[in-house]
C-alpha cells in the first residue's frame, strides 16, 4: 500500500520551530476550530513565509471535517490611496 504524500499547506510536516515565533499550542487550538464554531473571527498577519497560508489551510480542512464552513480572504500587501 502506498501512503500519500503530505499536502505542502499540511500541519503534518509544519516546522514551528524555523523563525522561533510560533507556539504550537497555540496554533493548535487555533487549527481545532473552536474559534470557527464559536462564531469569532480570526485574521492571521505576517510576513513572506512564515506559514500564514498553512495555518488558514489547515483551519479550512478542520471546518470542513467538522461540517462547519469558513473562507479565506486574501488582501493586498500594499493598500494604495
């Protein structure tokens, strides 16, 4: 049997240890949903590459295991006037 590969935006192979800032608990309980069934809203800031897109993907595949729905927006980096 061949096992699949993990996805790129997967907690599975998430190093949080690679810029120091990320508490896995914490990313934990963000990922359980528990935001999402309680009604909040979650926005995740940061800069090029530290996983924002991993986390969010993650909290999307958690929802949706659940049967809870959640979406992702995207916003520009530069906000031009």
């Amino acid at each position: 049997m061949k096992l699949a590969a993990p996805k790129p935006h997967s907690l599975a192979n998430f190093d949080y240890a690679f810029n120091g800032t990320f508490d896995q608990r914490q990313v934990e309980e963000i990922v359980s949903a528990r935001l999402v069934s309680a009604g909040e809203n979650l926005i995740i800031n940061g800069g090029c590459g530290t996983g924002k897109t991993v986390i969010a993907t993650a909290l999307q595949e958690e929802t949706e295991r659940q049967g809870l729905t959640v979406e992702q927006l995207g916003c520009p980096s530069r906000w031009t006037i």
